[in-house]
C-alpha cells in the first residue's frame, strides 16, 4: 500500500487525525506515553521502541498499535523516520 491508501485505511477502521510524520536520524522520543491509543505504520527508515521491557526494531511496512497509557520510548534509525500516525481516543 502506498502512503494515500494506508491513510484510507487508518481512516476507515476509526483512527483521527491521521498523518504522516517525518522524524530526523537518531531523535531519541525518550519514555513517554499518549492519552490516546495511537498506531504508526512505517514507510521509510526505521525505529526502535521498547514497551514493557521488549525491544522492537520497526521497518517499512511494519504496523504497530500502542493502547492508551501504555509507557513507551522511540528511538528513529541513523536514516530517520517516515511513518503514518492515527490515534483513537
């Protein structure tokens, strides 16, 4: 799916505000959470998350969904980051 299609999508199953994000090489977003559930699915570079003490590295094409209130951190890649970011409330 290209860009325009996932943001269809994302739409279509509830989530608002949908988006496309751009993040630079190696920003560090630290520990934090949302007040919302949010979802991020990645179209270029890379990012590390860790929740609840497991480390995933996210790539084009993966989709991860983050309930609200869950504690996180994210960390992009040393190419940056593009995804797509919707939240539900």
């Amino acid at each position: 799916m290209n860009e325009e299609e996932i943001i269809k999508k994302l739409t279509e199953e509830g989530y608002k505000d949908v988006t496309t994000v751009k993040l630079p090489p190696n920003q560090d977003l630290g520990i934090h959470t949302h007040n919302e559930a949010t979802v991020h699915i990645i179209l270029f570079g890379e990012i590390t998350m860790v929740e609840n003490g497991k480390t995933d590295v996210l790539k084009k094409g993966d989709r991860v969904e983050i309930p609200k209130g869950t504690t996180h951190s994210v960390k992009c890649g040393p190419s940056g980051c593009v995804m797509v970011m919707g939240v539900k409330l």
